[in-house]
C-alpha cells in the first residue's frame, strides 16, 4: 500500500514538472532572465564604443570576405592533406556567408550611428533574413575569429515578474590581428615609418617611465579608471598603507636576531646559580 502511494506521488510530481531539472538553455524556475556575464545598461556604453574612422567599415567588410574565401581554402588544403586544422585555422573556417551577412548589418549600423551598434536578435534577423539561430551562430563564430567583441546586458523590470531581464548585446567591430597571416598582403596593415616607430617607441619608454613612480593606487586609477579601476585603486590604497607601515617599523634582521639570542644566551649561562 505504502509502495502504491508513493509511486502515486512520484507520478504527480513527474506531471507537474517539480522535481525535475530544467533543460539546457530554459528559463530557471526563478524566473531569473540575467545571463552570466552581463552588466547593466548604461554602465559600460561610453567605454565600450568606438566611432570608426572614414572607410573602416568598408575595410572590415572586405576583410571578413576574405577571410571567408580563406577558411575555405584552408578547409580543402586540410582535407587533402589529411592533417587537422590548428586552433587558428578552425576560427577562420568556421566563418559562413550567414556570418559574413551579419557582420555587414553590424559595420553598417557603425557606419550610420557612429560606432553605437546595440541590435536585438529580431533586428538583426529581419534584416538579414537569416533565422535567430543562425545568427546565434553567426555572432558566436565572428568572436571565435576575432571579428566582434560583444558585451551583454540587463535592464531593470520596472513591470510585473523578475527585478530584472535581458536587453540587447552591445557589438563592436575588430581587425583579427591573429588571423591576417592567413590573408593576402593587401589586407595587412602598411608598415610603420622609422620616424613613427622610433617615436612610438620613445613614448612607450617614457610612460613605462612614469608608470613606475606611481603609487599602486595611482597606477590603477591611471591604468584602469571606472568602477573596476576605483575597486583596485583602494586595494592598491591598503597595499600602499601596508608598505609604508613596514618601511617605518621594519623589522629585525636574521643575523642581528641570531646576535641578540647568543647574548642573551651567555648572560644567562654566566649568572651564578
């Protein structure tokens, strides 16, 4: 009888889908909608963007082409050598034309509205009349080969059900360094002047230069700046107090510990008993 009921009450929880975990990718009993990795909007905008320079996007474009062309090149090379493909080659043949086609609605968006691109996945499927999981697919593997730097984001649910959801990715648009050797010759950046690059290299000396008078707290702050840059500068600040606290009170030395013990040590053994 005992056994009966029991298999009653697993057979309603089973139905009512308590007890059970959630599939890969489902919403979390929760209701939480924020995924890892996330930050929220209106934090990180103005340090994340970048206003493309006249061109540029016509250039990312016609390298993300290439680079397209490339990868399968390099998937018959392969293939006909009977050899595996290197964790850099695997990057660039995983680029598609979907991927390609949304990578020109990205630069496109940077052209238009100078650098701030933030699409959702409907707009960005609308207008490449690709489904939403291929372009999924299509932004996971433009960041696989170096192509876009995205950022998550959540907003706060000012109606009924979670404190907070999911809005649109932030996107910004890259020059795979890692994967021009692949590329041809036109592609790669033009070579430095001499001038330019004993210039260049001045300043990078001189600001290592200044770098390393900085306090650790300064050096944060410079380096870093934001609410990353202010979390390290205190630590950098109790660093700072720590140090300053050992300079003035060091302590004793090794050998004039030994010393001290030996002394008082024949003292001890020289006083009568």
């Amino acid at each position: 009888m005992m056994a009966l009921i029991l298999a009653q009450a697993i057979a309603r929880m089973a139905n009512s889908g308590h007890g059970t975990r959630p599939r890969s990718g489902g919403v979390h009993r929760t209701g939480a909608l924020v995924r890892r990795g996330s930050v929220e909007a209106g934090t990180v905008e103005e340090s994340f963007f970048a206003v493309p320079a006249k061109g540029e996007t016509d250039r990312l474009l016609r390298t993300a082409r290439a680079a397209l062309d490339a990868g399968r090149a390099r998937r018959r090379a392969a293939r006909a050598e009977g050899r595996a493909l290197t964790a850099a080659e695997a990057a660039l043949c995983g680029l598609t034309a979907g991927a390609v086609r949304v990578f020109e609605e990205i630069c496109t968006l940077a052209r238009l509205n100078g650098g701030r691109v933030f699409p959702t996945y409907d707009h960005l499927a609308k207008a490449t009349a690709l489904g939403r999981a291929t372009v999924a697919r299509a932004l996971a593997a433009l960041e696989a080969a170096g192509f876009l730097v995205r950022q998550r984001r959540f907003c706060r649910n000012h109606g009924a059900g979670p404190r907070y959801r999911q809005t649109s990715n932030l996107y910004r648009a890259l020059l795979p360094g890692a994967l021009l050797r692949f590329l041809p010759r036109r592609f790669h950046p033009a070579p430095l002047p001499n001038d330019m690059a004993a210039h260049r290299a001045q300043a990078a000396a001189e600001l290592a230069a200044m770098r390393a008078t900085l306090s650790c707290r300064e050096l944060a702050e410079v380096t870093l700046g934001g609410a990353l840059g202010r979390v390290l500068a205190s630590l950098g600040a109790a660093i700072d107090r720590a140090a300053c606290e050992s300079h003035s009170d060091p302590q004793p030395l090794s050998e004039s510990f030994n010393q001290t013990t030996n002394v008082v040590g024949l003292a001890g053994r020289r006083r009568p008993a």
